[in-house]
C-alpha cells in the first residue's frame, strides 16, 4: 500500500522512524513528508501563509531508512497532508498515516492535535487517514504501537469510507498485556480537565493529571483499562462507530501482533 507518513514533532522524532521502518518491513510503500521542526498543537492549521508564499522543503536522509522518500516542510503537518492531496508527491498516497505520537490524542482536546490534523485534512478531501499515539515513549512501546498498526492498515483502509479518518491509541502496558480493541467516543472535558491559571504578561495552561472520571465507553476510561481505543471521526472531528466487520479484522490483527512475540490474544468489544 502507498503510505504517506507523517507527524507533528517532527522530522527527526523517533516514532515517526519507528513506524515508517516497520510498514517498510511489512512491504508497504513509504514516503515521508513530516514537519521541519516540531508542530505539536498545530491541530489543522497550515500556518499563516500568504497568497503567493514559497513553501521551503528540504529532501533528508533518515538512519536505517535510506531507501525510502523523505521531505522536512516548513509548515505543520496538515499542510503536508495537503501537498498530497494536491498531487504534489511523486506517488499518490492511498492513504496517510500521522505519528507515533509520544502521549495519546484523547478527549476532545485532541481536536488541537497536529497529528490529527494531518489525517483530518487528508479526509476532508477523500483519503483515508489514521493518526496514532501511545501512552509512553520507551522504545518498545513504540514498537508494539507500530506493529498493530501496521496489521490494521488494510482492514481500516478497506472499511473507511471517503470522508472518515481514525484516531488510534496504545495504552500503557506492554503488547502482551493489550487487553483488547475497543470503539470509543472522546471523552468530554471538564473545567478540572484544563487549568488556565494568570501569571504576569499573560495566563499559564496545564493539563490535569488525573481525568479518571471519564465515561465508562470513553477513549480515556478504556485506555486506563488495557484497551487499544479507536475513534471513528469525520471531517470536522465528529464521531461513529466501527463496523462488525471492521472490529473482527482488527481482533485478527492484535491477535497476530501478540502472536509474534509469543503473547495470549486478546478480542475485539463493540
């Protein structure tokens, strides 16, 4: 499958290496088109360009990836999502993946992500998407994150409709410990969710630490449980649900990822 890979930290951020060696191995064609700088909290901004304005890329050279198409933008990620949308890559991408994002996209505050962005944009003009994120970022739970990813691109491709993309995330156990993938809705933050406190010459904002009060189907709740939690969203971030037939493709394909590093399945929930 032709994969365009990108991400919002960055062109030298290691999980995009991660995840572009692994869908390399799987025998997917990778091009990488990924910000210059990091771009976290972008959300689908393509930066304030101006009517005219010459967009700087840069072709680089990856560690361990050198036979595979890489561009730095001078943008955020959505706008890489958009050059491809635009025809502006040597090979139409059939769809894009975003990350491995070192800390998940959950809550509605994920509409800021920049990792979302790029596959939302991409949605929004007919190519699938899937933005990814783990709850840590040891190596290894980089790399558990990118070889269920990788089993899931086909089934998620072959179940998407035009205008859908999903936002996939990890939790925070080792592959073997997965308890299963679940279908979630974001949860919905509260005032204790977000502090915006005054400082001098301006405000400070933080995240709360703990947000255990989420729903009990919500992306947050299921991911302190044990569970991959995929949201469907549409253009625009609204939510639906996954298909019968999409969730046993993906109990399939957690099954094989624990499979092979010896670990007990674990099963698909609606």
């Amino acid at each position: 499958m032709r994969v365009l890979l990108t991400n919002d930290d960055g062109i030298n951020a290691p999980g995009l290496s991660i995840m572009a060696r692994q869908l390399v191995a799987d025998g997917h064609d990778v091009t990488i088109v990924a910000p210059l700088v990091q771009c976290s909290g972008s959300g689908t901004s393509i930066g304030s360009e101006i009517d005219g304005r010459s967009i700087e890329v840069t072709t680089v050279t990856l560690p361990g990836l050198e036979g595979v198409p890489a561009f730095a933008v001078d943008g955020p990620p959505a706008l890489a999502a958009l050059a491809a949308c635009h025809g502006l890559l040597q090979v139409a991408p059939q769809i894009v993946v975003s990350g491995i994002n070192p800390g998940n996209n959950v809550g509605r505050l994920a509409a800021h992500s920049g990792t979302l962005g790029a596959v939302t944009t991409a949605a929004s003009y007919g190519l699938p998407g899937i933005a990814v994120s783990c709850a840590a970022i040891p190596r290894d739970q980089f790399e558990a994150t990118a070889a269920f990813l990788a089993l899931t691109l086909e089934p998620l491709t072959r179940h998407a409709v035009r205008t859908a993309a999903y936002n996939v995330n990890f939790p925070a156990c080792p592959l073997n410990q997965v308890r299963g993938v679940r279908f979630s809705h974001f949860a919905t933050p509260g005032p204790a969710d977000l502090h915006l406190t005054r400082e001098p010459g301006g405000f400070r904002i933080q995240l709360a630490r703990d947000r255990s009060r989420a729903a009990a189907d919500s992306d947050l709740a299921l991911l302190s449980e044990g569970y991959i939690s995929i949201t469907v969203l549409s253009t625009g971030l609204p939510e639906s649900h996954g298909s019968t037939g999409l969730a046993a493709d993906l109990s399939a394909a957690l099954e094989s990822a624990q499979a092979t590093r010896a670990a007990p399945a674990a099963a698909v929930e609606q």
